[in-house]
RNA sequence: GGGUGAUUAGCUCAGUGGUAGAGCGCUUCGUUCACAUCGAAGAUGUCAGAGGUUCAAAUCCUCUAUCACCCA
C-alpha cells in the first residue's frame, strides 16, 4: 500500500504511544544489555495539579532525549517520574474549588474533613500532568511513578507508598542529629494563606509608594545643633532642632519602633545618641520612648540618615534589634491586622517604657505578648492603620514640613508669581515623597508579605552545607552551564536558615509532639518521634511509667485540659503529677513541612528508601538532573545537602541548567500578558515531534529560548521531508526485504561509498553533541545531515542508479539507500519518536520496535573513503556551478545543454566518468564534450583544475556574464589578500602551528588555480565586447 | 546598590584564537513521477563602540553604551 505523503501526527502518536507503553518499552531496565552500565533520571516532580506548559515541555524534552538515546545504547536505563503535592499551590486550588461549589469552608469542615477533599482532587487532577507529559512522548517508568505525599496517614487506597515514611524518618534523624531546632525568627508570612512561606517565595517587586518624613521629638524637650556639612567641612545648613527627623514608607509599624538608629560616623547624631526620643503617634499621654543607638546599618546618606528600627516587621530592623539587644514588638495578627489582643495599649505602652529606660528586660515571648497598637487602631487593616498614623501624626504637626516647590514631592511646582502663576502661598506642605520601592510580594497569594515574628521549624543549613560545597567544588558533581555553579556557590556560600514549617494542612505535619515539661516552666516541652506511640514513649520516660497521656487535638484543647487539671497539680517550684490519675495533655504540633523538604529527598524517596532496595541499589546516586535555572536554589542545593545529610552521598553526577522558554518577542510567557504558548495546542497544530525538536534546536546552554510558531513549523516541514524521503525510497522497493540494521553495505558507486562515510561522520558528532549536553549542536547536526545531505544530494543521486541497468549497482544502491535511512531513524529517534518509529513500522520488517533499536556505533575512521569524499566533492562543485551558471544567465530550467571542458585532470575525468549519469541529470546536461578552446559567448565554470563552459551561442549577455564573473573574482582576490598576507608575513609562518600554515597554503594555491580560470575566461570576454 | 549574562544578516540565533554561519523572511525561476509542509538560484554583515594582548580577535583583556535576568 502506498504511504500518504504526510505524517498524521494526530492519528499516529497515541496510537504509538500507547504500543510502546503496552510493550513495557520505557520500565526500568528495559532494553539493557547483560552488564551495561545505568543510566537514571529523577523528573523535577511537577504540581500534582499542574499542566504542562512550555517550561515542563522544554525540560522533559530533554530529558526524554538523554532517556532515549541511552536506553537505545542498550544501558540500564530508568526515568523515574511523579509529583509533588505542592502544599500551598494545592491548598489554594482546592480552597477556591470549594468556595466555587458553595461548600463549607477549610475552616469550618475542619482539617481532616479539608485533607479528604484534598485527596479527592488529587485523584482527579493528578492525572492531568501525566497524560500531558504522555503526549510530548515522555518515556518514563510510569509503572514507578511516585508522589511526595504517598503512603500519608489519611491516604487513599491506591495513594501507599514510602515518601510520607522517608520524610518523617528524615525529619527525626535531621532532629536527633541538631539540625533542625525550633525558634522563634523573622519570617516572612503571607496574609493571605496565613502562613510562613520561604524567602524563595518571596517576589520582590518595584511598586509606586510613599517615603514619609515624620519628627521623633527628643525626650523632655532636649534640643541640639543640627549641622549638615559638605565634603570639605564647610557648614551647609545648621539649626536649632528639638526631634530627629525619620523617613519611613511603612508608617503604621511605627508603633512598633524600639529605637533610633544613626550610622556611628554620622556627625550629625552624635550629640544626642543615647538619648531617648519620642515616638510620634499614639495616645499622647502614654506616648513611648525609645533611644537612639549607633549600628552599621543606616546609610547617612539616604533620606535624613536616621532609622527606625522595627524589629518585628523588617529583615534589615531585626539583625539591628538583635545586634542592638532592642525588643521586637509583634503588631500584627495571622492576616495582617493590626492585633486586638492582650492587655490595653495604656499597660503595654508602660511594659515598654520600662523597658527603654533599661527598668526591666523581657523575654522573646513575653515581648511578643506586648501589644502595642493604640486602641483606636487595633483590628484595622494594616494598610488603613498606615492612613490613620499619617493622618494623625500631620494633624499633630510632627511631619517634616517643606514648600510646596521642594523638589523632592514629585509635583511639578506652580508657576512662579513673576511667571505669571497664582500668588505663592507661603503655606509649608509635609514631605511625603512619591517614589517607588521595592515591595514583597507572596508569589501564589500576590499579596503583600509581611515580615513576621513567629515561632518556626528551622534546618539549620550551616551544618550541612559544607558537602553540598564540597562536592561541586571537587567536581564529584557537575554543573553545566559552568556558570551556574557560580549561582550556586553564592547562595550556598551565604546560606540563611531554612524554615520548613508551614501553617497548612495539606502536607507532612511535623513529627513533634508537646506536653507540659516535668520540670516546669510556662512553655511547652516538644519531642520529636516518628509516630505518636513513640513519642508517648519518649514522654513516658519522663514522666514516669505510670504516667497517663491524653492526646487532643490542639493547643487549645490541651489548654483547655491542662487548666481544668490545674486544681488538682501542685506547684512546688515544678509542675508535679496531679493527686489522683490525671491525662497530661499531649497535642501534635499543627504545622506541616515545606514541600520542598520532602522535595528534597526525591532522588532516594522515589527509589524506595529507607527499604534498601534493589532499585536504589542499582539507580542511586542518578547519573543526571535536568532542571531550570529558577530552581538551583529551591530544589537542588537541598537536593544536595539532603541526600549528603541523610545518606552521606551525591544525588547525581551532574546538573545540567537550562533557561527560560520564552515568547517570540523575548518576554516572559506568563497568564497576566496572555502570551502563553500551551504546548498542548502546538502539539496539536504542528504534532508532538516538531515541538520535540524545535525546543532541542534551540536549547543553546544556558540561553533563553524564543519560541515562534514559525520555527515549529519549519521543524515540522523537516519531518516531513524526512517522511517523503522515505517514501521515495519505498516506492523504489529499497525495502523490500529489508530487515535492517545491519552493516554497512560495500560500496562500489562513489555516490554510496560517500554517503555511508557522511553517515558515520555524523553519527559520531551527535553522540559527542548529546554527550556534552550540547542538544542544538545534535539536532542541528541531524538537521543538515537529513535534509541537506541525504535529502538534497544522496536521494538525487540515486536515482539514476535505481534506475540504471547494472542489477548489482541497483542492489548495492537499495542497500545503501536502506542503511542510511535505518541510520537517520535511530539518530533522529530520541528527538522525533513518533514519526521515526511510525516509518520504522512501516518500512521494512522489524524484529524489535525503534524505540528499542540499536543505536549507531559505526566510525568514520572505518567508513570514511577520502576518494569518494574528493570525488563527491567534485561532482557537487560541478552541478551546482552550473546550475548558478543557469539561473544567472537566465537559461530555461527544462533546457538541456552542452558542456564543453578544458583542462580536466586525471581525477577529474574519472569523476566525470565514474557520476556522468547523475551530473548530467542533476545539471540538466546534454553532452560533454572537451576542447582546447571555448567558442564565443560561452560561460566559464572553473572546478577544481578544469574549466568548463556552456556555449550559448551568442544568447549569452555578455555584459552580464562579465559582471558575474568579476564578482566572484573579486571575492576570490579578496581572500587570496587575506592568505596572501598571512603566508608573507613572517611572523606568521614562525609562530603559527604546522598544520594551519599547510592548510593556508593549501588554500592559497586553491584559490590562485581559480583566479587563473577566472581572469582567463574574463580576458576571452572582453576581446568579445 | 551587588552579581550574572547579552549585543553577529530584515527577524530569531549558532559560532572558546586560524577563509563570518544556520533557520525563518525576502527576490527570481520552476508543478521532471519522494516531497509545494517542495526544488533551484540569489541578495543581505563596521560581529554594539573605543582601546589593548597576539603572527592572527566575533572569540582573550580593559573601559564605555544599551538591554535582560538574579539577589538586596
């Protein structure tokens, strides 16, 4: 049956997909070769309620490329793919799910109500990712596929499996060792999802805000002299000042404020550090001081050069509270609001006065327990409080007031009295500067982070950093592009705790269990176990055997226990045992564990540990992670200290780095800017092969990738010439019988004895281009090879030999013909598996299916024949010259003419005698016939040695034919200067490697031969004309 | 502010010291039986700018300009 003359990639590519699946074609192991080496893969898990988009398809692309190139080796080949569960994004699906459908709220139905839902999602959803990454023709072990939550308590049937197991084994042994310790730090939270999230979370975007500027009056009316000097020491600007002057884009964490900062070079301060001054706002009767300190942090430069420092609600405020030992003063609540809570601001105010005038000190949690919101604010939204602080500390006439012509407020000032502008009011206008600042934003929720005073779980990263370093540094890891090690150095380098605690359900809750401290005390004592029997075990011990646990819900439960037993306890400078059999209270810590955490055990979790088993065994550590640049920090510098931490070995041999696919005009692909190219629908448009290809065609290292649709279907166009190639040789019967692969043919026509060399020559480059990573160089390799090489030169010059009378010629062309195609499947198989094995199918008769074909070992050194190379060479110089010769002097592509020739060499005339069937075809020649002279109006073609030449009799523009041939000597003579210049200089031949001064050599002498050509049949012109 | 990178044909980009390249687009011609998702031929460059190293620089070094990204 004769092949269509496309591919139908929509009809063909589930069909394939499904066969290959069905056949286990893509298990673990599959393919291998008794003893071969492994080869394994961990997929960079997507979201369980992910869809593919440009960036997975770029990424599992090529992955699938390194997959199928190995696994076709014959290695030991695994591809392990999953997912993550993506604790907050997850979250907020299913929330929003609800809402939608009228349910009950999280809150409301509870967690375990909430975590069913969740569950039921993922098993709706989860397959979304899964089939998508099937239609790219991702060949992963589906039947290994893993999840970072499998095996959770609440699970469903179906959903087992070892990851919740190896996360909390991981947990507790990260603890028992002192890597991980509970505390409360700055954190940043996020208002919305009311939780902490990682710093890596955390956009930072440029926003249009405000830089107020408020006076700090100076305690009991103190005053000094406020001098500002130029560089030399010559007096700008002095006054008389009562306050120090503030600038501040978050006014309402004023409240907060627990001193004055000045830069202790900062001559200006001098005077009055140490002293207290008043913050601006509140009741003015309880109005708090604070002193003025020296540390590191304010640059003078900027605004007045004096800082507030706010430690409970600013990163660059906490280290200078921390340094400075000034209390941290939480103003907020989980969702941002100004707290209601505690003791009236009368009482809390006093709390901090005294501690300002150094009378007490307070503990973290008892500072926390301050709440210093003026009660005329509390339960405000913190961007309203910010309105209502402005507007009363302007009211009070503390804003720094300035013209209204002060360059500084952005407005553009009115017209000048004698420019015919209004009267000037005198009147003074306060200093708020419009500018824009930098503002964190949560990179799910997209609303303003708040830094937040919170306890957390942290890993402590600097234990462990050190073989996460090491390993790079001696290259036991390798990370490609080069310079992303440098990305990863800086960070790794300056590492910050992690915190992996999170204030979510949907996740790993922390193995942490609390319960009143024997020994006494207002705090809760936490142990840390892998169960909760375990953990009332380590409680029992001590407490003693007979004690009697209740575990409850939450904190508030167990309060609620503990306070009801109060009675009954005596407190003897310790909380003792109550009178009678009384539960102590045990509750669970509420908090789940950063996705990223269990996240970073994937390379040993999906592997089955901590079961030794056979897969990691085999598998582990991987041999290679391919992942963007956007997630060095998130995934794999914890990959590495992880894997180093709990199993003390690399996760992977190498990291190769990719960059961002982008579109066409170079922006970012993101849903706000509707430039989202959907692979999907390209796959749909141009088929999954083309997509496949284009993004291995541009994955340059570490370059960004812009996509257009133009591209893909260019990329598509080679498929399907690629597929017509092909035809064409089935309609000729190359494969009749055919069975291949097999060795190559031998070879009597030069056309085929080249072509088998071309063929070796460029299986080895796109090995040595995959080995390297480098995936533009392989797919452009084959690019040219298919197209430009077999299609436009080798498919030609078979012809006439197919069609030729020497049955031992037409056989030897078949074979050839069958070998180089076999070749350009299995090499183009990892890059465009549908279309390869859907050929592979149908051409020929196959014992084993492509994807499991034998990849190419041939060298070039056996099969490169350097004669067949010259003479080929020779043939493709003489048609094409005659061919541009042709179209230039405008003679009818249909036309068959003469050729004359003079000069042919020895090699030449065997070249012509050896390919006269297919010259003559291809450069539409008649006759050749040789002379000593060429009559009149006959064009020039110089090859090599010979000159050969087309009479036209008289047709030939004469002017024409002049002026083509002096341009191309005038390129000609600029090279031979280049050459020329280089051979005589004698620097050059000093100092210049032997083989490059030979090949220049060569070159020049080239080039002289066809200037001689040239300038003759130039001279034979102009005696015409 | 710190860091990283980029600047090569109209567009998108390869090119790690030795004759400047590809794809797309453009122009002209062509439906001869693999392919019009095609074929043949052609035009197009101060390799951002300025210095330097070298026999030799798009490539290495320095500075400048512009742009992008990451981190504050």
């Amino acid at each position: 049956m004769a092949m269509d003359k496309t591919f139908d990639a929509a009809e063909a590519e589930a069909r394939l997909y499904d066969a290959w699946d069905k056949a286990g074609s893509f298990a673990a192991g599959a393919n291998a070769q008794p003893g071969a080496e492994t080869f394994s893969i961990m997929i960079p898990p997507p979201n369980v309620t992910g869809s593919l988009h440009m960036g997975h398809a770029f990424n599992n692309t090529l992955q699938d490329i390194l997959v199928r190139w190995h696994r076709m080796q014959g290695h030991d080949t695994l591809w392990q793919p999953g997912q993550d569960h993506a604790g907050i994004a997850t979250q907020m699906v299913v929330e929003r799910k609800l809402a939608q459908e009228g349910n009950q709220g999280r809150r409301e139905m509870g967690r375990e109500a909430f975590l069913e839902k969740v569950w039921d999602w993922k098993q709706e959803s989860g397959g979304t990712i899964i089939n998508q990454l099937k239609r790219l023709g991702a060949s992963c072990d589906w039947s290994r596929n893993a999840f970072t939550m499998s095996g959770a308590p609440q699970a469903p049937e179906g959903e087992d499996g070892n990851f919740h197991d190896a996360v909390i084994r991981v947990f507790v042994d990260l603890y028992d060792k002192g890597y991980i310790y509970r505390g409360k730090r700055l954190v940043n939270w996020d208002p919305h999802f009311e939780t902490a999230i990682s710093d890596l979370e955390v956009e930072n975007v440029e926003t249009p805000g405000h830089m107020w500027h408020f006076k700090y009056p100076l305690a009991g009316g103190a005053t000094y002299t406020y001098v500002e000097k130029d560089e030399d020491g010559n007096v700008l600007f002095e006054e008389e000042r009562d306050y120090i002057s503030i600038a501040t884009t978050r006014p309402e964490t004023m409240l907060g404020d627990g001193a004055v900062a000045v830069h202790p070079s900062d001559e200006r301060y001098a005077p009055i550090v140490g002293q207290l001054c008043e913050i601006p706002v509140g009741p003015k009767e309880h109005r708090r001081l604070i002193p003025i300190i020296t540390d590191e942090y304010p640059d003078p430069d900027f605004g007045s050069g004096a800082v507030k420092i706010t430690g409970a609600h600013d990163f660059n405020d906490y280290a200078v509270a921390k340094r400075g030992d000034i209390p941290c003063y939480r103003l907020m609540d989980t969702a941002a609001r100004m707290r209601d809570d505690g003791a009236s601001y009368a009482e809390a105010a006093e709390t901090a006065m005294a501690v300002a005038k150094g009378e007490r000190t307070l503990t973290e949690a008892e500072a926390d327990a301050v709440n210093l919101v003026p009660d005329d604010l509390r339960g405000l939204d913190r961007f309203e409080a910010r309105k209502a602080v402005v507007e009363q500390i302007t009211g009070e006439g503390l804003a720094v007031m300035v013209p209204p012509t002060d360059p500084r407020l952005g407005t553009k000032p009115p017209a000048a009295p004698e420019e015919g502008g209004e009267p000037r009011d005198e009147q003074l206008v306060p200093l708020v500067e419009t500018k824009p600042i930098m503002q964190p934003f949560g990179d799910r929720s997209k609303v303003v982070i708040e830094p937040m005073l919170t306890d957390q779980w942290f890993v402590d990263t600097t234990q462990i950093v050190g073989p996460a370093l090491d390993a790079v540094r001696d290259g036991t890891v390798e990370i490609l592009p080069e310079r992303d090690k440098k990305v990863y150095f800086h960070w790794l380098e300056n590492i910050e705790p992690w915190c992996i605690s999170r204030q979510l359900w949907w996740g790993h809750q922390i193995p942490v269990w609390y319960a009143p401290n024997p020994a006494g005390g207002s705090e809760w004592h936490h142990v840390c176990a892998a169960s909760e029997a375990e953990a009332l075990k380590k409680l029992r011990a001590m407490w003693g055997d007979d004690a009697e646990f209740r575990v409850t819900a939450d904190e508030t439960e167990a309060l609620e226990l503990f306070r009801a037993y109060l009675d009954n306890w005596t407190d003897e400078g310790a909380i003792r045992q109550a009178q009678g059999v009384k539960a102590i209270p045990v509750f669970r810590d509420p908090d789940v564990l950063d996705t990223w955490f269990s996240s970073g055990l994937w390379p040993i979790g999906t592997l089955g540990w901590p079961e030794e088993t056979d897969a990691l065994k085999r598998y582990f550590p991987t041999s290679v992670l391919i992942t963007g640049f956007d997630i060095i920090f998130f995934w794999v510098a914890r990959m590495m200290m992880m894997q180093y931490a709990v199993v003390g070995e690399r996760p992977f041999d190498t990291v190769y780095v990719h960059a961002l696919v982008r579109d066409e005009k170079g922006k970012k692909m993101s849903k706000s800017l509707g430039n989202v190219l959907d692979p999907l629908d390209l796959i749909d448009e141009y088929g999954a092969d083309a997509v496949r290809f284009t993004l291995a065609a541009m994955a340059a290292m570490g370059r960004d990738l812009k996509l257009s649709k133009d591209r893909i279907a260019g990329y598509r166009n080679f498929g399907t010439k690629l597929w017509n190639a092909c035809r064409f040789a089935e309609m000729n019967g190359v494969f009749e019988g055919h069975q291949g692969p097999s060795e190559a043919p031998k070879a009597t026509a030069t056309a085929n004895a080249w072509i088998i060399g071309e063929t070796a020559r460029v299986r080895e480059e796109v090995d040595a281009a995959i080995g390297a990573f480098r995936f533009n160089d392989a797919a452009n390799t084959l690019y040219a090879f298919v197209w430009g090489i077999v299609c436009d030169w080798y498919v030609e010059f078979s012809k006439p030999l197919l069609a030729g009378d020497h049955e031992a010629v037409v056989a030897e062309t078949k074979a050839t013909t069958a070998w180089v195609l076999d070749r350009c499947l299995l090499m183009l198989h990892p890059f465009m598996p549908f279309i390869t094995e859907e050929l592979w199918g149908t051409l020929g008769s196959r014992d084993k299916m492509l994807v499991h074909g034998d990849w190419p070992q041939e060298s070039a050194a056996d099969l490169v024949d350097a004669d067949a190379q010259r003479e080929m060479t020779w043939v493709i110089a003489l048609i094409e010259g005659v061919r541009s010769a042709r179209a230039q002097m405008r003679v009818p592509a249909s036309l068959k003419v003469k050729l004359l020739v003079s000069g042919l060499d020895e090699n030449g005339r065997r070249a012509w005698q050896a390919n006269e069937a297919l010259i003559t075809r291809l450069a539409r020649i008649d006759t050749l016939e040789e002379t000593d002279g060429f009559p009149k109006g006959t064009v020039t073609i110089p090859v090599g040695a010979a000159t050969f030449g087309m009479p036209l009799d008289g047709v030939v523009d004469v002017a024409a034919e002049m002026g083509r041939l002096e341009k191309q000597l005038a390129k000609l003579q600029k090279e031979i200067g280049g050459l020329d210049k280089r051979l005589s200089n004698p620097k050059f031949v000093d100092s210049a490697p032997e083989d490059v001064i030979e090949e220049t050599r060569g070159n020049l002498s080239a080039r002289r031969e066809e200037e001689h050509t040239l300038e003759t049949a130039l001279a034979r012109l102009r005696e015409i004309g």
